[in-house]
C-alpha cells in the first residue's frame, strides 16, 4: 500500500496493515490470530508505512542518496522504505544500483516510468546531471509525487522559480541535496550570528577547491562512438543536439554550458547555504564576475560553452530583518580571499575543499565546506566561548539524516529545512553568479578615436538585478541566460 497526499498536501499513510487485519477479522465474525511482527513489534515497520522511492539518475551520487533515503544497510542488504523503480540512461553506471534493488522495476526513460507506474511510486529522487533536474522533478510533482532533488536544484533561475511554485502548488514534500544544511555546523552559525556573537555582518567570503574536472575547454570535434549501454539521446534531454564524446560523461559534463553549472552550482549550494541561512538572505540587488580566458598572442578566445576555470562573483544584498545590507564574494578554481590576520600561522584557511568566512564589526567566524566545524576567530575566542541556547531543531543523524527526514515529511512529518521554499530561492541567487559569469564574454566590435576595431565586453560591470521579475535592468543580452531554450520537443510543462 503507497502513501498518499492529503487534501492540505501533507502525506499520511492508508488503510493500515493492522486495521486491514482487524476489520477482516471482524467481517468474518471469527477470532483472527495473528503473530506479533505482522501487527508490528518493537523495531517493526508495518509494510503501510513504508514510502515507494523511485529513483532517476541511480549511477554515481544518486546511488548514495538512495541508498541514505530508503535506510539501506550494506549488513542486511535490506530497507526501511520501498525502492520500487530505477530509471537511467546509462546501464553501466546504473549496474552497481541495479544489483543493490533487483526487486526494483528499470526504466530508461522517466516519463515512460511515470506512466506505467501511477500509483505505484510515492516519492521521485532525482540525481541526473543538472540540465535535467527540472523537467523530471516539474512531472513528478504534477502527479502529486514528492520530490528530492540534488544540488542544485535547477540548471537556471527560471526553472528555480518554477520549482519553488509548484511544490507549493501541488502541496508535496521537497528537500535539495544539500545535505550540509542538516547539519550541526549550520544551526551553530545561525545561533551564534543571532545571538550577536561577531556583531553585524557586511562582508562574507566564500571559496572552494572545484573545479576538479576540466574547464575552459573548447568543444570537441571527433566523434567517437556511442557505447552501447547508453542512451545518449535521453541522455542529453532538453539541451541541443550535439554528437557523443567522453569529454562529458561521465563526470566532467558539470564544466559545460549545456549540462552542468560549473564550479559555482556544483558546490555554492553546499559552501554558500550557512551564508544564506543564517544572514536572511533573498535576492541580490546585484552581481559582478571575473573570470579566467585564455589569451593567445594578445587575442582573447572566449570560449561561449565551457565554465571558465576560475573565478570570482561579488553579489550585493540589501539590509534585511534589522541586518545591514552585505555583499557576499565567491572564490573557485584556487583562488581564495585574503588570509584574515586573526588565523594563526599555522591553522588552515577553511579545509581543503573550501569554506566562508563571516567578517563581523565584533569579529569572524569561520566554517569549512557544508557549514562543519565553524570557530570563532581567533581560535582562542572559542576557550571561553558561551555558546546560545540551541533554538534550531537538530536532525537526528546530522548531515546523514538528510534524505531520511525528506522521507519522514513525505509520511507527513515536519517539513524539511531544504525544502524548494528555501532551497529554490538559494538555487537561485547562486545561478545569478552563473548569469554574470556568461554574460562575462559578451561582447562587440567598435571603433575607437582611430577608427580601429576593438572588442567591447558588455558584461564586465555591476549587473543590476530585479529579482522579482527575474530580469537584468542593466544589460538586455544578459537575460539570455535567466531561461534557456530547451530543445524541440521538450518542456517544462508550465
């Protein structure tokens, strides 16, 4: 028996399995004995309240989050919750999840697993690459399934907003996969910032070690065989037709255009969450990127479809819930901001994958990557340090609790802290950092006062952003990149 959606959009459990029991024994005007593990013993769950997952992109991260959402145990080999169906494009990457769930029902193709199983699915987790996040979590929730979706949420701001719409629409329980803001280190940020501990924030550094794929590439030309376990129609969804390559798959699609998000969506959800968080944030007023190019003989080579490989975003915010207006900088591809005199010499800058620095007027805080570990500077502040009373609920499990308390709000639980209420307006603010990036390398030939042609970067200043209207006020091409165009024959369906 599935768990469905009630009419307020909470999930609740049907007919019960003890219920079921107790009314058949009664029609029947007969005693029924029944042993303890089927009405249900210490530690039992009955088979009505277990949740049916499917799973779409079950290769590489989505495997993990499947196995975290339905309570796997690598010891028993059993579950706490149903994977009922696994859905990928590529068979070989899929094998190692296949083999995990054999009970599970396999599908290429999500809509064709949607159709054949209407009320046989709960829940959709979605792992694919990030061009597809949006049109395979829109069709789940339009069948009223609830949705988990891996960072970040959406592969532009419109799809973002789109998705924070309808999961209010359709009433159903969302959580992005950004699993750090499950943890412990987050809710400690946001307490201590609140509770006055650094003073007023203004500024805040971000930074992470990505990309660690290749970018800044130019496209390939040679067009080597699709293997045979792929799909590489499905594969490449809503973005344009373009011949197979290894140079995409199966990691490194996240440095191109088409498919991925760079260095900024891949970690920005995770590094840039207790930033959001904890200072209130909601749309910037504004967003100004740098970035790498390479240069040949004096001549620059843009390259328009792969993320450059370093780069650095200012976004500007404006004062919020009696917070003064900040502006947030996001480092990648090695850069970092300056080292704080406050860090003894011999203490790291964040770890090695990253992590923000909170610059206060009565001090800074300091966090690695996810939030974790976040210090007072300098360290010493943290010896004689009163910590606020906790005012933020815990998650059982800390970070590894994060797809388990999707899976008790879509039974009807509380509500999840990375729901798309909050996940899709992150989402968002994050891919503006994209949007400047892109419209970065825009530009025009002129003339100048000799009358010799010159290129002119259109993008290269403060874009200026209404976040309401999802528009740049200040550069009609840059909203080229606020929606992009998916292929014929695919659609949101919005």
């Amino acid at each position: 028996m599935s768990i469905s959606k009630n009419s307020g959009g909470a999930a609740r459990s049907g007919l019960s399995r003890r219920a079921f029991l107790e009314r058949s024994a009664l029609a029947t005007g007969g005693m029924m004995i029944v042993p303890r593990h089927v009405l249900g013993g210490v530690g039992y769950q009955a088979p009505s309240d277990r949740l049916n997952i499917a799973g779409v992109g079950v290769g590489g991260r989505g495997a993990g989050i499947l196995r975290g959402a339905s309570g796997y145990t690598e010891e028993t080999g059993r579950t706490l919750d149903n994977v009922v169906a696994l859905c990928d494009v590529d068979e070989e990457r899929a094998a190692e999840t296949y083999a995990r769930f054999p009970q599970a029902k396999r599908y290429t193709d999500y809509r064709v697993m949607l159709d054949a199983m209407p009320d046989g699915i709960d829940a959709v987790m979605v792992a694919t690459p990030d061009h597809m996040h949006a049109v395979v979590a829109m069709a789940a929730m339009q069948l009223g399934k609830h949705v988990y979706v891996e960072k970040p949420l959406t592969h532009d701001v419109y799809e973002a907003r789109m998705l924070t719409e309808a999961a209010r629409r359709y009433g159903v329980a969302t959580q992005m996969g950004n699993q750090g803001n499950s943890g412990e280190g987050i809710r400690q940020i946001c307490e201590w910032i609140w509770a006055g501990a650094i003073g007023e924030v203004r500024t805040v550094h971000a930074w992470t070690n990505r990309p660690v794929w290749p970018q800044g590439l130019t496209r390939p030309v040679d067009t080597p065989p699709v293997p045979a376990t792929l799909d590489w129609d499905l594969w490449l969804g809503t973005a344009p037709v373009r011949s197979y390559h290894p140079a995409y798959l199966p990691f490194s699609w996240r440095g191109w255009w088409d498919y991925g998000t760079g260095a900024l969506g891949d970690m920005a959800c995770h590094i840039i969450d207790p930033i959001f968080k904890a200072l209130k944030l909601g749309y910037p007023t504004s967003v100004e990127a740098s970035a790498s190019v390479f240069v040949d003989d004096w001549n620059p080579l843009p390259n328009l479809g792969s993320a450059p490989n370093s780069s650095v975003i200012h976004f500007d915010f404006p004062g919020r819930e009696g917070m003064p207006p900040v502006q947030v900088t996001w480092y990648d591809g090695g850069l970092l901001p300056r080292r704080p005199a406050e860090l003894g010499e011999d203490e790291m800058l964040g770890d090695g994958d990253g992590g923000c620095l909170f610059v206060g007027s009565r001090g800074s805080l300091m966090c690695e990557t996810y939030g974790r570990n976040p210090v007072l500077l300098p360290t010493s502040r943290m010896e004689d340090f009163e910590q606020p009373a906790p005012t933020l609920a815990r998650v059982d499990g800390d970070t590894e609790g994060h797809q388990r308390v999707w899976v008790d709000a879509c039974k009807g639980g509380p509500s999840c802290t990375s729901n798309f209420d909050y996940s899709g307006p992150l989402t968002e603010m994050v891919l503006m950092g994209n949007l400047a990036l892109r419209s970065f390398m825009l530009s025009e030939s002129v003339l100048d006062d000799r009358d010799r042609e010159q290129t002119h970067y259109l993008g290269r200043k403060k874009l200026l952003w209404d976040g309401a209207a999802m528009r740049i006020t200040n550069l009609k091409d840059a909203n080229q990149y606020v929606r992009r165009e998916y292929r014929e024959g695919w659609s949101l369906g919005v």
